[in-house]
C-alpha cells in the first residue's frame, strides 16, 4: 500500500499526497462504522484503486490535533490578527492562545496590516505579549514587510494558520509563496470583519518538507476541555509567580497572598490579560458546576 499525507478532506473526497502524487481517495466503510475521523494533515495508508485513485485503509498515529481549524500533526500554529480592519480582539487571541496550548503547540502570534497603524499601536498591541514570552511577528502582506521573518519561522515544519476572517492569513501565504493564488476577501463594512474565502482546511507544500495549512477563518469562542486549576499554567506570564501564592490551590481570583495579583498591581503581568483569565476562570467553574 501507499502512504502518504492527506493535503485536502472536501465532499467526502481525501487528496493524499503520496510518491510525489496526488490521489483521490474514498474511505473505507469501517470509518464510517466506527465513526472514525480523517482530517487533512492525517498520515494514511491507501490501496491503489485506478489511476490516481484509491481508498484510505488506516491512519496512523497523531502526534497532535487541532479541533478549529481541523487539522492533525501541525508542529506550530500561526495565529494571525490585523492590526487594524478589522480591529483585533484580544480576548479572542488570548482564548485561541489557551486551544493551542491545551493541543500541546506552542503558538507563534502575528499582526498583519501594521501599515494601517501607526508605531504606537504596534508596541501596545505587541508588547504585552511579548513581555508574557509569546514569539510575536509584525508583518504587511500588501507591503512585504516581516514576509521574510515569516517565511523563515516556516521552514522544515507544518504549520496551521489560524485567525479571524479578515486577518490576511491568505494574503500573507500568498506574499510568501505567489504560486499558491489563494482567494482574498475585503472587510465588509456592515459587519465589521471579513468574509470567509477559504471553505476547508488544506495543506500547502512551501518546499520540500515545509508544508502550511490555510483554514477557514477561526471565530468561536469555546475553551478547551481542562481544569480550572490548570488554567493559570496556559498564561506564561503567570509562572514565575504560582510558587509564591500563599495558599496552595490559589486560583488567583480573591485569594489574600496571591502572588499573581501582586505582579498585576506591580505592572509586570497585564491587566487586560488578567481581566481575560478571571472571565475564562469564571466559564470553567460555571461548566464544572453545569456538570
């Protein structure tokens, strides 16, 4: 048998890229009895049915799976907002942010369309993230500017871009790889974001062994399924002080002795990101209690 990576799930349809091929493939009906999912991304098995078609008969073990956007085994996930048009929403970040790290990926944050903003609003937006320990590229798709930084941060690995529509993800892969001719909307100024242009997740070949994946813009707020007790691990600028609290179990909300609310008062850990995990503290223990 064949084996390969499937590169596009579309309409029941699995294009898996194997021999320097790609094939159309189907799955076989045990996937469909044990409800088994194949997600671009998946390392398959497939027996050869006809020229350049076949069927998937197994998938391989995952190192890593994504939900929103639906991918398997990315290495990195490039989370992508403008810088303006739309205006990010950092509490969207921050919660996309949390989805990465609960699958076991250490996000890369990148604002695009810096050229809409001036110098000012590019530290404000940068530097509370970068001062947590985020790796943070600015970049301009219509311009060029950070394309080459990008390209670099690519190199030798799979990656899932993810963000909102309207961010520029397409915009930005087409800028590193014009070749790819990857459709792009404009904001819609009714709506205040952008317009879907990529329908499912597929994976892109940069060069030999560097693959990226564009998605359909990302836009739910869901968290992840964990503990509320393990949420304040998934904000790193909060590490240095989880030893210091004075009662163990702090969950750094209204506790006496907190150490992470002393580092809010001290300016070191941001405030607007401290707001952002007392709300997503408060969805956790209200699905707990749900439950």
């Amino acid at each position: 048998m064949l084996q390969g990576i499937v590169v596009r799930a579309y309409s029941g349809f699995y294009y898996v890229k194997a021999d320097n091929e790609i094939w159309e493939c189907r799955l076989r009906g045990k996937f469909r009895l044990t409800g088994q999912n194949v997600l671009a991304g998946d390392r398959v098995k497939v027996r050869e049915t006809g020229k350049g078609t076949g069927v998937i008969e197994e998938v391989l073990p995952r190192a890593t799976v994504l939900d929103r956007p639906p991918v398997a085994n990315v290495d990195q996930v490039i989370i992508t907002f403008a810088c303006a048009d739309p205006d990010p929403q950092t509490e969207l970040l921050d919660r996309m942010l949390i989805q990465a790290e609960a699958a076991g990926l250490v996000p890369v944050i990148c604002f695009n369309k810096m050229d809409l903003v001036d110098e000012k609003t590019v530290a404000e937006l940068t530097g509370s993230y970068r001062n947590a320990g985020y790796t943070v590229l600015v970049t301009s798709a219509v311009h060029g500017i950070g394309v080459e930084d990008l390209r670099r941060r690519l190199k030798g690995l799979i990656t899932v871009f993810a963000g909102p529509s309207g961010s520029g993800k397409s915009s930005l892969l087409n800028a590193i790889h014009p070749d790819f001719r990857l459709k792009t909307g404009k904001v819609s100024e009714k709506i205040g974001r952008g317009r879907h242009t990529t329908r499912y997740a597929e994976l892109l070949e940069l060069e030999p062994g560097s693959l990226v994946v564009d998605s359909p813009g990302f836009s739910s707020l869901y968290l992840p399924e964990i503990d509320k007790r393990h949420l304040a691990y998934m904000f790193p600028e909060f590490l240095p002080y989880l030893d210091n609290c004075k009662f163990n179990g702090c969950l750094h909300r209204a506790e006496p002795g907190c150490a992470v609310k002393c580092g809010v008062e001290e300016g070191t850990i941001s405030r607007e990101r401290y707001a952002h995990y007392l709300m997503f503290l408060e969805e956790l223990i209200a699905r707990e209690r749900r439950y």
